[in-house]
C-alpha cells in the first residue's frame, strides 16, 4: 500500500506543510471571486479578470525567478514563498475589517499568490529529489496526489458553510494561516540542505530564463508529455466555467447539487494516486502515459449530454469522476518522470516551465472556450472541448526513455 510505505521524519514535516496549504486553500477556493462579488459587487467581467489575470501575472512574476530558485538552497525559497502568501492573504481581512478593500488589492494578491506557488513548487520540487530515495519519488508524489484530491473534496463544501455562517472573509484566514503553518513545518526539517550544484555560467544571464524550455523540449518524452499536459489541462479547466453556466443559470441546478458534483467525484483522486504504484510495478511508466494517458480524454464529452435533474447530476459526478481517477493515477507517475529525466542544476528551471505552460495555456483556452460560449452557447462549447480533447493522446510518447545517471549524492543529509 502506497500510505504504508515509511519515507523519514523529513519528508514527513514536507508532506505536513503541503497538505496544510492544500487544505487551507481548499477551504478557501474561489474565496477572491466571491469576495469581489459579495463585498465589493464587481461585475462578471471584474470577475472574469480576477480569474484569469492573476495568475497570468503571477505566471510572468514567476518567470525570471526560476534561475533565482535554482542555485539557492530550496528550504529558505519555500519559507519564503509561504510567508509572502501569508502576508498577502492576511491584507484582505485587515483592509475589509476597515472598509479599505478593493479590487485592485484583490487583483495585486491574486498575482503575489499565484507567482509565490510557481516558485514554491519549483523549489519543493527540487527539495523532494534531493531528500527521497529515486525509488521513493512515485510514493512521494502519489501522497502528495492523493492530499491534493482530498483537500478538494472537503475544503470547497467546508469553506461554502464557514462564509454562510461567519462572512466572506472567514475562509481567506483559515488560508492565510495556513501558510503559516506550511512555513513552520518546513522549519522544523532538520540537517543542512546540500549546496545547489553550478554549471560554471553565471545564473543570472538572460538566457537562464529559457534552460526550463530547452531543457523539456530537448528530451522527446518530456517534449510530448509537455504538450499533451498543456492541452489537456487547459480543455478540463476550460470547460468549468461553462459548467457552471449550463448547471446553474439554464439547467437549474441548485447550488448544493453543483457543490456536490465537484466535490463527490474528488474521491476518486484517492483511488488513483494510491494505484499508481503498483500500476506502474507491473505495467510500467510508458503504458501508464499512454493507457491512463488517454483514458483521462475520453469522458470530457459526456459533460456536452447533461439534463436536468437527478440523471444530469449523476451524468456530471460519474463523467468528473472517471476523469478524477485517471488524472490522480497520471499526475504522480508524471511527476517522477519528470524529475527522473532532470538535471538536479535544472529541477527549478524546468518545474518553472512547466507550471507558467500549464497556466497560460489554461487562461488562453478558458478565454476561447468563454468567447465561443458567448457566440453559441455553453454546450456546443463543452462539446467542442469534449471533441479537441479526443485528439491529445495523439501526442503522447510512443516510447519511453531510461533516466540519466547523475552523479554525486543523490539525497540531502538529514
């Protein structure tokens, strides 16, 4: 079993901190958009900026500290990360218990958050490879999966009936400190982080920036694993707004039903991280990317056949579901692979890339799926995505690569 398999004090004051911000951040999802419509009445297009352009800023934020990250020692980078999205969630409940808050504040956080993720995830990313055994990295990451799915099963339902009860900035509190608590728990690891390894280039040249690229689309795999995750990402993420629109304002939907339609399907992330070991034990990495790989594209099409009612709800949790469970079995397997196949000089560079490819794709597909909705309507939307969708696992990779020996130490001291 995946949750039995011990990995060391270390790794588990890591694990601490990101289920403390997943949940914190679980509980308070979508908590920005709903305050600037509660608090300070923005319309749908404010609403629609707070979405997309924070992160987008946040993921051009990101970009030049990639090469920052990599040659610093990665425990400081993430206390660092955690107290700055403290410090920036904790401004909104000061600035509305004084009447202050406004969308522009909510706007310059939603950026600080989100370039603060990019960068911590770089930096744990490359923590994670340096304080887990190579054949404990699949266990690492499936736990961390598997906390992921979870936090998002309770935190969003949770977090819904704490604003009801105490007001729209409860939740953003509970995030805030949750930080705070992530921050903690990566103090308390113990022993001295080994020093970033140098190329013998400065790191601040210009063309540092690009190493994350040219690294990815340099290795085949990586190159095609990196494309599919774009698309596939940007078309699921693209199509929940129009989810939204379809289920609420025209099939009727009471917002209880949509709450549980995204929330029962997430147990299906339990189920698939906790596989992804012994899939990958007796099947292997390449026929995970390209079985799981395409099994995760084929249900988004069942969203564009909704009804309403009690068979609309079950059509939404079953199709969220199946996918939910093939994604968590993926996204571990993935994740290893990639920092198998990654230098330790260019985990944070290329874990960067990734992430800041992932969100500009997101933000670029959402918008084109909401102008196609405007122009048609929110189901021929969906099943325009539900068909796109069908063609990623053409560019997943038909073979698969043995990771590169490193040499030096491959665990810090603890």
């Amino acid at each position: 079993m995946v949750g039995r398999r011990p990995l060391g004090r270390q790794f588990g004051w890591l694990w601490t901190a990101y289920a403390a911000s997943a949940y914190g951040s679980g509980l308070g999802f979508g908590a920005l958009p709903l305050i600037s419509v509660l608090a300070l009445h923005a319309s749908p297009a404010e609403v629609s900026a707070l979405s997309a352009a924070g992160p987008a800023v946040g993921a051009l934020i990101a970009l030049p500290l990639a090469p920052w990250v990599e040659f610093r020692r990665k425990r400081p980078v993430m206390i660092a990360m955690d107290l700055t999205r403290f410090a920036a969630m904790a401004t909104i409940p000061v600035a509305y218990a004084f009447g202050w808050l406004s969308f522009i504040q909510l706007l310059v956080i939603s950026a600080v958050v989100a370039a603060a993720k990019i960068v911590f995830n770089a930096a744990s990313g490359a923590f994670l490879k340096a304080l887990v055994r190579p054949d404990d990295l699949l266990v690492a990451n499936a736990r961390f999966e598997s906390t992921n799915w979870s936090s998002i099963a309770v935190g969003p339902p949770l977090g819904g009936a704490a604003i009801g009860l105490f007001g729209p900035v409860t939740t953003v509190v509970v995030d805030a400190l949750s930080y705070l608590l992530s921050a903690l728990s990566i103090a308390a690891i113990r022993g001295r982080e080994e020093a970033p390894q140098t190329t013998g280039r400065s790191p601040a040249r210009a063309s540092a920036l690009l190493d994350g690229w040219r690294h990815i689309m340099g290795h085949p795999v990586l190159r095609a694993l990196y494309l599919n995750q774009m698309l596939v990402a940007g078309l699921i993420m693209a199509t929940e707004p129009l989810l939204a629109v379809l289920l609420l304002r025209q099939l009727g939907f009471p917002p209880w039903q949509y709450g549980l339609a995204f929330a029962a399907p997430c147990v299906g992330g339990l189920i698939g991280s906790r596989l992804a070991r012994r899939v990958v034990a007796r099947y292997g990495q390449h026929a995970v990317f390209r079985t799981v790989g395409t099994l995760r594209a084929i249900w988004l099409i069942g969203l564009a056949f909704v009804r309403p009612g009690i068979v609309g709800l079950i059509t939404v949790i079953a199709v969220e579901l199946a996918i939910i469970i093939n994604m968590s079995l993926y996204t571990p397997v993935l994740a290893t692979y990639r920092l198998e196949h990654t230098p330790k000089h260019l985990v944070a560079r290329t874990l960067s890339a990734w992430s800041i490819g992932q969100q500009a794709s997101i933000a670029v597909l959402t918008a084109l799926a909401g102008l196609l909705a405007d122009v048609t309507s929110p189901r021929a939307a969906l099943t325009v995505a539900g068909l796109l969708i069908l063609a990623t696992p053409l560019l997943l990779p038909h073979y698969a690569q043995t990771p590169q020996h490193e040499p030096g130490p491959s665990r810090s001291h603890s």
